[in-house]
C-alpha cells in the first residue's frame, strides 16, 4: 500500500525502494550498511531515495549518541537514504530540511502545531515529539545521507522514554494513522527535496519560520563540555545558531540546547 502511494519504482518515481520490515535493532544501520554494500545506492547523479521503515525500532540512535525506544507499533521509526547532488557546503542543512518536513506534515495531517528546536528535535510546546539523526555514507556511486526518523504517534504517557516527551495522541492529533502520517512525512520531504535543490536559500527562511529556539534564552552544551548561554537571536545561512551571551555573539555548528525561558 506504501509503495503505491509514493509510486514506488515506477518510472520518474523519486522513490527507488521501498521496504516496512516488523522489526530491527536500527533502520539507520541497516539502510547505511545497503547504502554501503550498493544495494541501495542509486545511479551516480540520480535524484532517488529508498526508505526502510520498521514496526519496531529496538536500539534506535538519537543525536549525540543517545538511545531511542518506544513500544511496538507507537511510533514511526523509519529512514530514509538520499543522493544530494548539492555541494559539500550545503550538506549541514539536511537534518534541518528532514526536520521541517516533519514539523510540516505533522501540522497538515495531525493538525498539531508542531515546531523546530534547533537544529532538528520537533517539539509541541516544549515537549519533545520526534528526534532525527543524520549518517553520511560513502556508497559505489558516491556520498549519500541516511535520514533517521523517530515520531511518537499512539504513546501513553507511561511509554515515553523520558518526561520531555510527548505523542501525537497526547498532543490531540486530528489522527494517528500511521500510514496516512507516513505517506503525508515521505511526500514532505520530497517535496521540500526538490524545492531545496531548485532554490537553497527558501528552505533557510522556512526553518525560520518554524523554530521555536529563536528569542529564547537558551543553554548550548557543546560537545567539548563547556556550555554558551544567552539569546538565541537567529540561524543564518548556513544553518548556525547565533547566540548573543555575556561575552559576546557565538554562532554555533552543533550543540544540544536547552531552551532556559523566553526572553522577555
């Protein structure tokens, strides 16, 4: 049903492979070690994806090494492998873009006003909804992106991983069939794909429009261990987070932030 909804294979077809599997330790490992081995590598140059999505996640990867779980059937655990013929300086906008369609889809099909924690957590209020994590892999053809998605759809609250985090059932979704958010969530990105690779700079102020981190106060732990704090003023061009602090402004590639308040 999947495969007929996205065209799958058919000619023209965005999407080179489709595959739903019941169960593995992590679609994104699986999808990489294809994209690896060329079983899932388009033709050099091609514009194709292929998507893997699996009923049940059991060792799922979030940003900056942490676990991500949810009960079987609850969420949407899925990635998908695409072939940017956009150059190297662009790439760092590709969780960013993979987040926005979430948040867009998520909005249109859920009716939940779904926003953007920079660079990529979707939020509804401050509640984490859907984490994304973002592998590049070298395959026979060249280098490609492995786009790993996990949306809570049906959890109770007892099933969420941590506090912070929510579904789409407890933020009031309009629905939470999977398969309509799903086929919704792969046309977003294609769509968004394809309007990237046209126009780059637009999806720069669609991310604007959509990130809630921007005039918050905020906590940026760095990977190093130090922290910057203070206010989140913008993201530029290239998909920074600019952060004026006490001792000075701090334009910023990667972090975990904390949103502290909203600025006054």
């Amino acid at each position: 049903m999947l495969r007929r909804a996205l065209k799958a294979g058919e000619p023209g077809s965005w999407w080179q492979q489709v595959t739903v599997i019941e169960s593995t330790d992590s679609t994104n490992a699986d999808l990489a070690a294809a994209a690896r081995s060329g079983t899932a590598a388009a033709p050099a140059g091609a514009a194709a994806a292929s998507v893997l999505v699996a009923e049940h996640q059991r060792a799922g990867r979030g940003r900056l090494g942490r676990g991500w779980q949810a009960p079987a059937r609850s969420a949407l655990t899925l990635s998908v492998l695409v072939h940017p013929r956009m150059p190297a300086a662009h790439w760092p906008w590709l969780p960013l873009l993979t987040g926005v369609a979430v948040a867009e889809a998520v909005r249109r099909t859920a009716a939940v006003d779904a926003t953007l924690k920079w660079p990529n957590d979707v939020l509804v209020g401050d509640r984490k909804l859907a984490g994304i994590l973002l592998e590049r892999v070298q395959t026979p053809t060249g280098p490609a992106a492995v786009l790993g998605i996990g949306l809570n759809v049906s959890a109770r609250r007892s099933e969420l991983p941590v506090p912070a985090a929510t579904s789409l059932a407890l933020a009031g979704a309009a629905t939470t069939d999977r398969h309509t958010i799903l086929v919704s969530l792969l046309r977003t990105i294609q769509a968004l794909w394809s309007a990237w690779e046209e126009d780059p700079g637009g999806l720069h102020a669609s991310y604007l429009r959509r990130c809630s981190t921007i005039g918050q106060q905020v906590r940026v732990e760095l990977p190093d261990g130090s922290a910057v704090t203070g206010l989140a003023e913008t993201v530029d061009a290239d998909g920074r987070l600019v952060v004026a602090g006490a001792s000075g402004r701090h334009v910023l590639a990667v972090g975990d932030v904390v949103h502290v308040r909203a600025a006054q």
